[in-house]
C-alpha cells in the first residue's frame, strides 16, 4: 500500500513521534510510505526512518490564517494538494486538529483521508472558527480515529463506523545511552514534556513541594521545554524547592535520563494518550498520573504499575508520591509489572491494527469505483 502521513512537522512532541513510529512499522512491512510536512525542515526533533519519502512544505506562515482568510490563502492549500497528489497514495493519514481540517480541505473527495486526533477536543478547545470546520470537515473523512477512548468520546456526534480508536505504539529498541544526573547520590523523580499548561508541571512542584522538605534525598527531574519554563523555575523558588529541581531541557535520549531515576510522576491536566506514561513504563519505571478523562486510565494499571490520581488534586498527588517515595518494596513490586507495557502497546502490534484499518478503507473504495 501506498500511504502518506501529513502533520504539522517532525518537532518534539507525542503526535510527532507517533507518525515516526508509524512510518517506521509500515515501511518494515514493506509498504511506500511518504511524510508531508507543513513546516519545514527547520522544525524537526525526529528522524524519519531511511525509505521515506519527505516533503517539507513550509507554507505554515500563521497557521490560523489558512482557514481564518481561506480567501487569501488558497495558494496553501493548492501546495499541499498538489504535495500529497505527488505521492500518489492509496489513502492519507493526517495528525492533528488544524492539519486534518486542512488536509480534508486540501483532498476533497479525491483521496481518502483518515484524519487522527491526538488530544482530549473536550479539554482544549481550538475557538469557534476551527471547532465549526472541524464539525463540518470532518464528516467528510473516511474515519476519525481517536488515540484513546476518552478521546473517541468527544466525537459520538459522528457515526460509530466512521470512528475507530488506535492507540500510540511503543518501540522496544531503545539504544542505551547514558545521562549524569546532577545529584548521583539522590532519588530522581522523572517528569517529561512540553511546559505547557496542559502538562501541569505547576501542579507537580506545588505537590512536590508539600512533601520535599520530609525527602532531602530527592530530587525532581524535569525533562522538556516550553513557553512557561522561566515562570516554573521562578516557582520552584517561590516554593523553596529550586535545590531539589532540575530542569533538563529538551533531551535527544530522554530514556537513559529515565532509567536513571526512582520514580515517574505527572500533574497532567488533560491528555490523549500520552507518551510520557508509556516511555516511563517502557523504562521500567513506576508511575503517577492524575486520571484525566482520557489516556493515563488506558496505560496504567492502579495497584498494578502505577496509582492514579484525580486532576487537580494537589493534596492527592502529594499523598501518592509520598507512598512511593516511602516504600522502596511497593516501588519495585509496580516497576516489575511496568514492561508490559510492551505487550498491550507495542509497535508490532499497533501496526497490525493500523494496517487492518488502511486495508480495509482501501478495499471499500476500491470497490465502489
């Protein structure tokens, strides 16, 4: 099969390396695999696997305006049609709200296209001028597919056969790199991604910070970048904890910095399917998450490889660290439970799935015309 992707860019992220995975999976599988970008090559955090074909449009601008003036911006969604045409695919998968709503409009009829959601629509509202073309568009796509089921959801507005939920794989390669902690002589907890208010790393520091001065011996690592780093760093000491923190920044191996830590932790406001809780697990880890309506409660498994906690909940998400912070043998008994995550997500399987989907839409279309 013949299959491009569209997203926004290859830059950090969980949609990101999602489309990396996939393409990865598919083209082991011996299918053509195209990625189409709608920024450029100066964005990109992942590497496409060898075989892939890219093309990087860069034609973003101010992504807003390509729906808000569609009048004026035609000439954008020419180039991306033309783009995808050029692939000369059997279906396209594109990620992300705005980029599928683009894409839908890019194709029309001429291709289909599966337009793949990556976060909670519920929860992050993309204003009234996207949500009413998402609402629109989107019937026009061969299938919605959600990452989680809380995701799916949202969309009970769209027929139950135009909608499936894949979740994210997992890969079982990890290269095993290294990374010096600042403090080899302290428990880390780990906590990775974007700062953003989504992720709620304001809400973990305030819980780290309730229980901290009981743990001198701990540490709180937090791996990512983002638009509210500066204000974090000024809170951690606001709340008198700078000295337990460490922000990483941005890592090419975010693994070996999880491997070096005790403990996985997440104040998540809201979420899709998110990879931080499957590379933790992945990293043998055990984890807390707040229960946001979808995706930590599809990973971890309560008592089993983690605990989950209500979102918001600052004085749950204290107790909850503080239990494992404490208990070194409940720490251990959930991180050997943690690598089946593997089993339940990983690539293989995932790909099988995904694989299903694309056959099937491709026959159905194959057979009407």
């Amino acid at each position: 099969m013949r299959i491009t992707f569209v997203t926004p860019s290859l830059a950090c992220g969980g949609a990101e390396r999602c489309v990396t995975l996939l393409a990865r999976g598919l083209l082991q599988r011996g299918h053509d695999i195209s990625v189409v970008t709608i920024h450029g090559e100066e964005q990109d955090f992942f590497q496409l696997p060898q075989g892939t074909n890219r093309l990087a449009l860069g034609i973003d601008g101010d992504s807003a305006t390509v729906v808000h003036g569609l009048a004026n911006n035609l000439r954008r969604l020419k180039v991306l049609r033309n783009s995808i045409k050029s692939t000369q695919p059997d279906i396209v998968i594109s990620h992300i709200h705005r980029t599928n709503i683009i894409t839908i409009l890019a194709v029309g009829q001429a291709l289909p296209v599966i337009a793949v959601e990556h976060n909670d629509p519920g929860m992050n509202p993309l204003g009234k001028i996207w949500d009413t073309l998402r609402r629109r568009t989107y019937p026009r796509a061969q299938r919605i597919v959600s990452v989680s089921r809380g995701v799916d959801e949202y969309f009970s507005w769209l027929a139950k056969e135009q909608r499936a939920i894949i979740h994210n794989p997992i890969e079982n390669n990890h290269e095993r790199g290294s990374f010096t902690v600042p403090d080899p002589e302290r428990n880390w907890i780990g906590s990775m991604g974007r700062l953003t208010p989504q992720k709620g790393f304001d809400l973990l520091l305030t819980a780290f910070a309730g229980i901290a001065r009981f743990y001198p011996d701990w540490g709180l690592l937090i791996i990512g970048d983002g638009e509210l780093r500066e204000g974090l760093e000024e809170l951690a000491r606001t709340l008198g904890v700078s000295s337990q923190v460490t922000f990483a920044g941005r890592l090419a191996d975010p693994h070996a910095a999880l491997r070096a830590c005790k403990l996985f932790v997440m104040g998540s406001r809201f979420e899709g399917f998110p990879y931080a809780a499957l590379e933790a697990l992945a990293n043998g880890l055990p984890v807390v998450y707040t229960n946001c309506p979808s995706g930590p409660r599809e990973i971890i498994r309560p008592e089993v490889d983690g605990l989950l906690v209500p979102p918001g909940n600052i004085t749950a998400l204290s107790a909850a660290m503080d239990r494992l912070m404490s208990n070194k043998e409940e720490r251990e008994r959930f991180a050997a439970q943690a690598p089946a995550v593997f089993d339940r997500f990983g690539l293989d399987r995932i790909i099988a799935q995904w694989e299903a989907l694309v056959a099937s839409i491709i026959s159905a279309n194959r057979s009407i015309d």
